[in-house]
C-alpha cells in the first residue's frame, strides 16, 4: 500500500508486486476532508478511511513519503499530524511502515530525483501498463510510492540479511 | 485534561476546576517513548497510553499545547506527529480539544508570555495548593495548560454565546 499523506488530500493505492520489476495496479483513491472541519474530526475521518483500505486489501507492508521538512511550516505541521495518524493506523494493524523522501521517490520511479509532475504521471502509467493517466492525478503520487517500495524491497531485505549474517559473525 | 504534546515525553494532566479560579489537582505523569523504538510503535504506546487515561477519568475537555513552529524542524515533525495521534484519541471519544501556545499558556498562569521554567512551575504549585512542585518537573506543563484552559473556558463559552446572539439577531 502506497500512501501521499496530507491533511486536505491523502493520496492512497494498493498494488501487487510480480516477478522482477512487475507491479499491478489494485486500487487508488484520495481522502479528502475539508478546511473548514476541525482538526479532531479531519484526523478522525482519514483515521478511519486508511483503516478501511487497510481492513479490505490487507496490504503486506505500507510505504509512505516521509514529509518534507522544507515548505510552508503550518502545512508541514498539518502534513505531520495527518502522517501521525495514518502510521498509528498501520501500527494498530502490525503493519510494517516503510518512508520515502519525496526525491527518493523520484529518482526510483524516474531515475531522476527531480522529475516534475507529469513526467512522474507518465512513468507511472507506463510503469503499470494503465491504459491513461491514473485518476485522480494526486493519486499518481501514492501509486509512485508503492511502486518505489516493491522495487527497493529487496534490496531493503537483502541489506537486513547482511545485517545479521554480520552479526552472527561477531564473536 | 490537559496535553504538553511530544514523542519522547508526553506531559498529562487532570485537574478539576472550582469556583472561580479554583482548580484541583486530580492527577498529573508522563508518556515517555524511547528514541531507539520505530515510529509505528512509539505512536501506537503514545495513543494506547493517552486512551487509557481518557477513559479513566473521563475529562470533559482536553486543552493542548500548539505546535511550536520555531526551533529544530525535525523535533517540530516528531511532537507533530504525536499531536495527531493524540487529537486523534480524544476525537474518538467526542472529546472537544482546545489548542494554546506556549506563550498563551505563560501568559495564562503567570501574566507574562516569556515566564521561564521555574516560575512557571513555581506559580502552578501555588495556583493548585500543592505542598511542593509538581513531579516529574515537566509535568508542571501539563497542570498548567489544564488552568489556562479552566480560566480561560468561561471567555471563551461567553465570546462563544455573543457570536449565536449575534447571528441570531442578523436579519
């Protein structure tokens, strides 16, 4: 499961990896909850949104894009709170949480860790085989960062294995 | 119920207000996570923690600390991130959440917005008629965002009721 956090708009996908760098596309979609609703209830309703995608696909592992800690502060602020939120669901869930920088994403999906908006988009759709740009567009995003993670994985795990294998070595 | 928000160290507080400018001490500790511990988990003990107070003693309202947008970015991110957790939890009981800032808060208690530390914890012992200062010392934040929030309710209940009195005599 992919997910582009944020207050106002959280990006959400779910995809399947396949052999070597194939990724199907499952499912994508935004929660969107309204400026002028209070901070508990906007937190609540994503809250229970992200559960429900959680509680009907039963991803292996959530990946998410770390926030940016440059930008407008309030919005980095209110990006946080929504992230807290959405990695306390995954965590009630005994769902691994992997981040992402946003260039992290980029450079994985692109080669280029500061390709814009639509070259991303266009990767994506050829990446996944869609037949168009998937929609809405900000769901783009979510799907960019599942697909980051199925292909960082197994260098991810590979890494962990060295990891112990190292430690196992120790006296 | 009153918050002094953060990741590592959470300040919680119960007070009950009286007459006037009475409040009570009722209860005051401490959620600490460990910095070694992943994210996913150190939200979760933080929202299960919070819960149990909250269902414990029941508070009618929850006062917290607004972000501080000054200071360490990353530090800012992470009691972020804990604030949504926490907003969180009292919105799943239908509690109301009011946010002050810092300099609110000092402002509040002492009459002046830059109080440091020690008289701040100084006053709060006085205020709430305590034989000697609150324990663990950043507990005293707590206490003291709870009496800002009992002193300040009333202005704001009438500020609140002005508002409806205004709408209702518009045309």
């Amino acid at each position: 499961m992919g997910i582009d956090p944020g207050l106002t708009r959280c990006g959400l996908s779910v995809v399947q990896a396949g052999r070597g760098r194939a990724v199907l596309p499952v499912s994508v979609g935004i929660i969107r909850t309204p400026p002028d609703v209070e901070l508990p209830q906007r937190l609540r309703r994503i809250s229970v949104a992200v559960g429900e995608w959680m509680d009907d696909y039963r991803p292996d592992v959530v990946a998410m894009e770390r926030v940016f800690e440059r930008g407008n502060v309030s919005t980095v602020i209110h990006t946080a709170h929504a992230v807290g939120v959405l990695v306390l669901a995954a965590a009630e869930r005994d769902l691994p949480v992997f981040m992402y920088t946003p260039s992290e994403v980029k450079k994985a999906i692109s080669g280029n860790g500061r390709a814009d908006k639509k070259q991303m988009t266009s990767m994506i759709t050829r990446i996944l085989g869609l037949s168009e740009a998937p929609k809405p567009a900000d769901a783009a995003d979510a799907l960019a960062i599942a697909v980051c993670h199925c292909w960082r994985a197994p260098l991810i795990a590979r890494t962990e294995q060295a990891h112990v294998a190292l430690q196992k070595g120790k006296p």
